[in-house]
C-alpha cells in the first residue's frame, strides 16, 4: 500500500489523529501538513491518501477546501479516507470534504469523526480540563487504532457521508454558524497584553498577523485554526469570544497510553 498522511492542524490535535492512523497502518508510514510545500509531490506519488482536517460548526474550513480545489488535478482517482476531528458534533465533517473530492475525480472510501480537545478556549462552555482532555485523548487514540484495524481488514468505516448525516449537519450547524465558510475578520489583540513576540505571526498559517509597532495586528483572512491564540504567551489574542478560559496545548498531555 503505497500510503499518505495529508492534513491541516491548527493546534495539533488533526497532526495527531492522523499520525496516529498511519501508524497503525504502516510504522513507515509519513504525514504532511498541506502548508508543507512537499505535499503536493508526495500526493503525486502515492495511491492512499489519509486526509485529516477539523471541522468548524460541522463545515470544511476555508483553507482546506481552496487546497483541494486549487490542486483538484493531483487528487484524480486517489483513493481518500477522511479524518475529522470536532470538539463536540458534526454530523457530516467527512461528507464536506468527500462532496468536493466527488466533483473534481477523487474516491473517497470512508471516513471517521474524531472527537479531540475543543481548541476554542475564549468561551467558556467549552472549557475543559487537562483530566477530562486526557480522557477524550485516550478515547480518540482507541478509536483510531480500532480504525486501522478494520481498515486492514477491509472494513472501512463510512462516518458522516450518509443523506442523514449531511441533514444533521447542515440543520444542526450550517445553518446557524456561517463563519467558517469565509475568512474571519474579527479576530483581536489586546494591546496592554501583547509584548509583540511573534510567536503567533511566525506560525500564522495564512499569513495574516503583524507585528506593528509592538503589537499585532491583523488583516482578514483568519481561517479560525486557534493556533495564534492557543501559541500566545500573554493570552492578548481572542477570536470567536471576548475572555482566554483556557489555551490547549497537545503538546503538554503527553503519551496517550490505553485504559
């Protein structure tokens, strides 16, 4: 099996998901992130490709949609199997992907949802903590290794491309939440927290962060990854909320090990 990891991570958890899967599928295996300028060959050169994104509010974000279809030509008759991963539900994550991927000549076999830490750490509903994000870690490591095996087998699951399922997605989310399909614009710095590190403008995916007179500053094409907000030292950046409850960081849960 000539066999890909290719994914979009704003804070790590989709980095990890589909890592993991490739491992369990090929100790050889290797994953890249679509911002890493080798992917486009690699996806030239393989027959499998494990395509990892989150979902926002049950949507594809921006930026992984306009990779598909900016370099829809390299994704021709590639056998696909999609890794989303929510903080709490999406109905179809894998059909907003699989639905694009039909259109320009891809076959997507399945897909999974994967339930992760919510990176949305500026409302407080979502707050969780690091004991309960283990617990969600360790149940998401099980899922995935459960996956490869039935992969292996030829059982592929098919999570989230059903009619239904694009119902509940659109009647459960889309339909309220309109953000993720356009750039957002309304991310902020608080400019008595910011030391003007940089840390959030270096590892800006888009390339939409600053550093203006000692403060950041941004423009309009923030794909809502939380990555800046979750990196900053100082917790001066809010996106969707207006207060920093929490900042996840993957990193820090270290190895998940099995219950």
């Amino acid at each position: 099996m000539n066999l890909l990891g290719i994914y979009f991570s704003g804070t790590g958890n989709t980095k990890y998901c589909v890592n993991t899967l490739i491992k369990g599928l090929d100790e050889k295996g290797l994953a890249y992130s679509i911002e890493d300028k080798e992917s486009i060959a690699k996806i030239r050169e393989s027959e499998f490709i494990i395509f990892g994104y989150p979902i926002y509010y049950s949507n594809l974000p921006k930026i992984v949609k306009e990779y598909i279809i900016n370099n829809k030509e390299i994704f021709i008759k590639k056998k696909i199997f999609v890794v989303v991963t929510m903080g709490l539900f999406s109905g179809d994550g894998v059909g907003c992907s699989a639905r694009v991927f039909k259109k320009i000549g891809a076959q997507v076999l399945g897909g999974i949802h994967v339930k992760m830490p919510d990176c949305i750490g500026d409302i407080r509903l979502l707050k969780k903590s690091d004991k309960v994000n283990y617990k969600i870690m360790s149940k998401a490591k099980r899922k995935l290794m459960r996956t490869a095996y039935k992969i292996k087998h030829h059982h592929i699951p098919k999570q989230g491309m059903s009619i239904c399922s694009q119902f509940l997605g659109f009647f459960g989310q889309r339909l309220y939440f309109r953000n993720p399909e356009k750039y957002y614009k309304k991310i902020k710095a608080d400019s008595s927290k910011c030391i003007g590190c940089g840390l959030c403008a270096i590892d800006c995916p888009m390339a939409n962060i600053s550093i203006i007179h000692g403060t950041a500053q941004f423009n309009s094409v923030c794909t809502l990854c939380y990555r800046c907000f979750s990196k900053c030292p100082t917790k001066a950046i809010t996106i969707l909320g207006k207060k920093v409850y929490s900042q996840w960081n993957i990193e820090k849960i270290g190895e998940i090990k099995d219950e």
